[in-house]
C-alpha cells in the first residue's frame, strides 16, 4: 500500500471539492426553513382582493379543499408535486401564497420548500392558515 506524502495528503480537499463540483449538480437543491418568508394574513387577504397572478396554494387534503377553501385557491398534494416539473399556473404566477389549516400545518412547510425548490419566485406561507383566515371572517367557498 502507497504511503502517502504531506503533498498527497494536502491534495486530499481539493480532490474533495472537484468530486463536489461533478456530483452537486445531480443533487437536489436543499431548502432551509430560514429561506421561507411569512406572509401576515391581513397582507395575504389584500393580495387575493385585488392582485391578479397571485395564486393561493391550498396544501391541505383534497376532500378538506372540496370543503372550506380560499376562494380561487387550488389544490396541490405534497405526494404528487415535482419540484422538476411545477404545473403551468404556478409557474405564470407572479406570486405564490401557501396556507394549512394553522401554524403547525408540515405539509403547507414541506410544499413551500418544494416550490422554492423548483426556484419559483415570491412564494409565500400563510402561517395562520385557513383557521386563521376564517377567525378573521375573511371569505371563503365550498
């Protein structure tokens, strides 16, 4: 076995970051919960009032949509979103506002990380929900 020398062993990071470089790109792209922005629900409510390309992401279950929704919202399962291959809608919207039912909702963090994953641009989560939305009476359709 080859000994290795104080060149061979100060070679070692650099071998390390050219490996990086031709692999990284394969990788998919991690998001952080720091990288998603809040959106207040009084600001979110005035987006839907009079802001055409906003479109709001309803995270929750599809028989929870069908019910009780944001009006014009629409529904996106977290299971079937590919962050390759956003649907047309989202990739037209000038901005994108993603709620739950509450704060707590993992599935509305999980599919804002995976929008900006697909580096779709001003994309926002409603933290307080559709309960929040609904404790404030702001309107909604079944």
């Amino acid at each position: 076995m080859a000994k290795l020398t104080s060149v061979g062993i100060r070679a070692i990071p650099y071998l390390a970051c050219a490996i990086l470089v031709l692999v990284a790109p394969g990788c998919s792209k991690s998001v952080s919960d720091k990288a998603i922005t809040n959106i207040a629900i009084a600001d979110a409510s005035k987006k839907i009032e009079g802001s055409a390309g906003t479109v709001f992401v309803d995270a929750r279950s599809a028989s929870e949509h069908a019910e009780r929704r944001i009006p014009g919202s629409i529904h996106i399962d977290l299971r079937d979103f590919d962050p390759k291959a956003p649907p047309a809608v989202l990739r037209r919207a000038r901005e994108i506002v993603v709620y739950g039912n509450d704060p707590g909702s993992a599935t509305a963090i999980a599919l804002t990380k995976r929008l900006l994953r697909a580096d779709l641009k001003r994309v926002y989560f409603m933290r307080d929900g559709l309960n929040g939305w609904v404790a404030r009476s702001l309107p909604t359709e079944p």
